[in-house]
C-alpha cells in the first residue's frame, strides 16, 4: 500500500463515473408529473388578481377532470363485475371473425360527478370495427360510484383495455 503510488486521474475518473451513474438512476425512476400527480383544486390568488378572472379560474378548477383523485371511481360490484358485464355484453364483430382480427381496444372515458360515463374515446386502436364495439359497449354501462377528492365527487378521466379474442 505504501508503493502504491495514487493517481488523481483514477479518482476523477471514479467520481465522474459514480456520477454518472447516479444521473442514470435519478432518470430512470423520473416519471411524467402530470400522470401522477394529485390535482389540486385549489388557487394561488395573485394581489393584482381582478374578481372576474378569480371567478373564471374557480369555474375552470369546477368543470376540472382529474387523472388520479385520492378515492378513484368504482364500477359496482368491483372490477371482475365490470369484467363480467363487458364479457356478457360484448358482440364481437362478423367481419372481424371472417378476418381472425384479435387484440386490445384502449378506450378512455369520464366518470362524473353523478357517477356517469361520457366521452369514451379510442385511445389505442386494434382495428376499426372492434374500436366501435368497444365503444358502444362503455357507451351502455350503468352508473359508477364517482370519484372523490377532498370529500366531494369530482370528474375522472378511466382508462380500460377491452380485449377481443377468438376462440
């Protein structure tokens, strides 16, 4: 050890490669904030702030729909009874029979306030005749317990997968 002669060359490249792989961490476990994060509905008032546009602000905040709320909304009878409706009410298409066309329709929707499905949307396509029965399938499901944050029922974005196989 006393031999050993001690190079700052070995040391800076030891740090900078210690660095580098702390960096590499760091954005490995870096997610996107907007899908994680809890939505406040809360406001910053600036002084200057006139009462008009403090009232447009409340009113944006009210009609808000968030993406991850402290008590997500709940189909009834929990997720296998939502599996179970879908799986009963699902028509699989004939052209998509004909075809052997299998796979994932991504749909996205709102549930409301009141516990209402609106807006189904195809996020994530398998193929056109599919896509439309899955909408039409979210399009006909029953109310849902709404979503709450801080106490009170908000609006909440659902994203489901429907998936269609041949058997």
């Amino acid at each position: 050890m006393i031999t050993q002669i001690k190079s700052s060359k070995t040391a800076a490249l030891k740090l900078s490669l210690g660095l580098m792989v702390t960096a590499a961490l760091l954005m490995s476990f870096a997610f996107d904030k907007e899908q994680y994060t809890i939505q406040d509905n809360t406001s910053v008032n600036q002084p200057t702030e006139t009462a008009a546009s403090s009232q447009q602000e409340t009113k944006q905040t009210k009609d808000q729909v968030y993406k991850v709320v402290e008590q997500m909304p709940e189909y009834p009878g929990g997720e296998y009874a939502l599996r179970t409706y879908i799986g009963k009410n699902i028509k699989y298409p004939d052209d998509a029979v004909k075809a052997g066309i299998q796979g994932k329709v991504f749909v996205t929707f709102v549930v409301t306030k009141d516990g209402k499905v609106i807006n189904p949307k195809v996020i994530r396509s398998t193929n056109p005749s599919l896509d439309k029965e899955a909408l039409r399938v979210v399009g006909t499901l029953p109310k849902w317990t709404p979503g709450k944050q801080k106490g009170k029922n908000v609006d909440v974005s659902y994203t489901m997968p429907i998936s269609f196989k041949l058997k």
